[in-house]
C-alpha cells in the first residue's frame, strides 16, 4: 500500500502544542511551526484503526497488560534489533521524561549528580534541576561551521565525545541519561562507542538510563543498536526507556515501557512506579503499541524514505542559497541541527531572525545547552510542500539580511 504524506492536515482546534503555544512563545500567530517534536503527517492509519475498533466495546474500563502488549514488544525488538528482550524485563512507563523523573525517584535522593551529554533535550537539564538533583554536564565535541556548511571535504560531520572529559565528568555521579539516537543532533551512537561508555559507566557505578525513543527512525546504512544489547555489563547496569511514539506518530497515546535485563535494578524501579500505579497504563497504550509493532513496518520504511527526502532537500536548499547556514544531517530522526553561527548573531538576533524575518517559529539550539548556542533545530516531518516553503521563506530572509 502506498502511504500519502504530501497530505495537508489542518491540526487547528484539536489542542496541539506545536500550533496553538505559538503566539504565547514568538508574540505572533503567522509562523510556520516547525519546532515541537511530533509529525504532521497523518498517524499511521491501523493505529488509528486499533482505537476505533476498541471503541466499539461499550465500555471503556480499567485494563491491564495482556499477554499481546508484551509479545509485541518483544517480536518488535527482536525484529528490529535483533535484541533477545524477556517479557519480565518490561514494565509500562507513562513517557519518557516521566521515565527519567521516576528513574531519579527510584535510585538517587537530592543533591545527587546525573550526567548528561550536552547539547542535549532539554528535559534531561530541567527535570533533574527541578528535583533537587545536580546536573553535571558534559559537552560534546561540536563540529566546526566550516564541516557542517561542506567546506572543508571531509563529508558528513556530527557530534562526537569528548572521553577524557566524559570520563571526569562520571565521577561521582548516580545515573547518566544517555540520549541514543541523540536529539537534536540525531547522533546514532556506534557499538564500539556504546561498549565503552557501558564500561566506564560501571566502573564508576553509575547506571545508564538510556532513552531510545528516536530508534525507530535510524536512517540507513546506520543501525540502531540497543545499549542493553551491547555488553553483559551494559545489560547488568541500565534502564532502557522505548516507545513507538516518534516513529508512528502517536505522541499523544503516552504509550512508553521499560526494559531492564538486571532483576535488581527493575525490583528497585517498579517497586517505585507500583508505589504510585505509574504503571498502570491505559487501555489505547496497550491497543495502539500492539498495532504499531504488528502493522508498522512497511508503513515506518514509507515514512523514513519521505522524512530523507525532506532531509535532503532542506541540505541541497542551504548549500545552493544560503552556504553561510550549516547543518547536521541526522543519521536518525527528522530533527535537523542548523548551523547558524556563520550568520555571526547572538542567541537572541538569531531567534528573533528566524521569527521575525523568516517566519518560521524553531527551536532555539541554546535550550539544549551552552553549545547548541548559534544553532537552531528544525522540524523536517511535515509534507513537503510545508518544508519548501519554510524554506523559501529562509531564502528571503537570508537574502535581505546576508546577500
């Protein structure tokens, strides 16, 4: 079947975050929003078919985890992966920033250290610091304006670690949040670097929280590789938080799990979230996962070549028209990482450039901390015709400014 996401779908009134807190945050209502993390293509139709279809039972009561939510995930993860997970190492997560707030709760008090790889989403910065918890950040090696506007023929550039301080920067601290694939940068971290990450991380006794919510939209010929899968101690020392969420475009089903191998760590975790029936779940979490991870493949592969397209058409467009802009091409994702520093403005001239001039309402690189900074992040999973004439707009605004 083939799949339509050229399809305009006017998202008014139906309470979307990405339209309707545009005025509130830019003081104006004419932006073309390409900022909040969601797509606007059309959900993946049998996942809308699945609540339908539940919806036609009468009744709407309290449910449970059946045995078709955990097979899923598992064929899923097997499948995908080739990731061998148990169905006792699953447990519903509502989201996955909640996932973190309840993986602090769980395995560190206040004034304890988290790490995290900076510039990173901003939630692992503000749900730590706004738990009383110390955030340690540990910048990533950011590359130079010159590599990510294609000057200086090495191909491809993306955000590395910087071991020697990573290796620092863990001392002391309690958990680590890895991002993985990495948001904004769409980083897909390598076997090798995962396995070493994993090995520093235990010697120093800290447990990985990693966040792979962005997996499903790995971009050929990179492969996502679990973190959990890597490595006996980095299955023996980690919380993987998952969802089909980003890749069906379902974000608003809050339909997340976890996968812990290590029988004490997932003690210690859900005797937390059954404290408070965090993981209760609901009735369309357990309906829609099933239908993603059954259907979804063919529709998913549609829906990567489409969001490459718009990748390379974004590329092409900075290139030919505007060489002072860079960007990260992401290795997963749809979030693109523009490279604005060679438009020489400060955080806010260049916030107020994208908004005020080109009309485009995006993500500010600094809210992901201090290197995002002369960066900003744009949304590309929207129909074409969308992100040609956000495109357009730039070229205009770039023209009048930089020519």
């Amino acid at each position: 079947m083939k799949y339509n996401f050229d399809e305009i779908i006017d998202r008014n009134d139906t309470g979307a975050i990405k339209i309707d807190f545009v005025p509130d945050l830019w003081g104006r209502n004419d932006l073309i929003p390409l900022w909040v993390a969601d797509m606007d293509f059309a959900t993946a139709p049998f996942v809308v078919e699945a609540i339908k279809k539940r919806c036609e039972h009468p009744v709407l009561g309290y449910t449970h985890k059946c045995d078709s939510w955990f097979d899923a995930i598992v064929r899923w993860q097997q499948m995908r992966y080739g990731w061998s997970v148990e169905r006792d190492w699953l447990n519903f997560v509502p989201g996955i920033v909640p996932g973190l707030g309840h993986c602090l709760q769980a395995f560190t008090k206040p004034g304890d250290k988290i790490l995290i790889q900076t510039p990173v989403y901003h939630p692992y910065i503000l749900v730590p610091q706004n738990s009383g918890r110390e955030v340690v950040m540990s910048d990533l090696i950011v590359p130079s304006n010159e590599a990510l506007r294609g000057l200086d023929g090495a191909g491809e550039a993306n955000f590395d670690i910087d071991w020697a301080r990573f290796e620092r920067d863990v001392e002391g601290c309690k958990l680590f949040f890895l991002c993985h694939p990495h948001n904004p940068g769409g980083r897909v971290w390598t076997r090798d670097e995962l396995c070493r990450m994993a090995d520093i991380c235990f010697r120093h006794h800290v447990i990985v929280v990693s966040d792979e919510i962005h997996a499903d939209l790995t971009f050929a010929p990179h492969r996502h590789i679990p973190f959990s899968s890597v490595s006996d101690v980095a299955a023996m020392n980690s919380i993987t938080l998952a969802s089909p969420s980003k890749a069906f475009n379902m974000p608003g089903l809050t339909s997340s799990y976890s996968i812990i191998p290590n029988p004490d760590i997932a003690a210690t975790f859900n005797r937390w979230l059954d404290s408070g029936e965090f993981n209760l779940g609901h009735l369309f979490a357990y309906e829609t996962v099933v239908a993603a991870y059954t259907n979804g493949t063919e529709w998913l592969d549609q829906c990567l070549a489409y969001i490459e397209g718009n990748i390379d058409f974004v590329l092409q467009t900075l290139r030919a028209d505007m060489p002072l802009i860079g960007m990260i091409r992401p290795q997963a994702s749809y979030l693109v990482f523009l490279d604005c520093r060679g438009l020489r403005l400060s955080v806010e001239e260049l916030n107020r450039f994208f908004a005020d001039e080109a009309r485009l309402a995006l993500n500010d690189g600094a809210m992901f901390g201090k290197p995002g900074e002369g960066f900003m992040r744009l949304n590309v999973a929207s129909p074409r015709s969308v992100i040609g004439r956000a495109m357009q707009q730039l070229k205009e605004a770039y023209d009048k400014r930089f020519r």
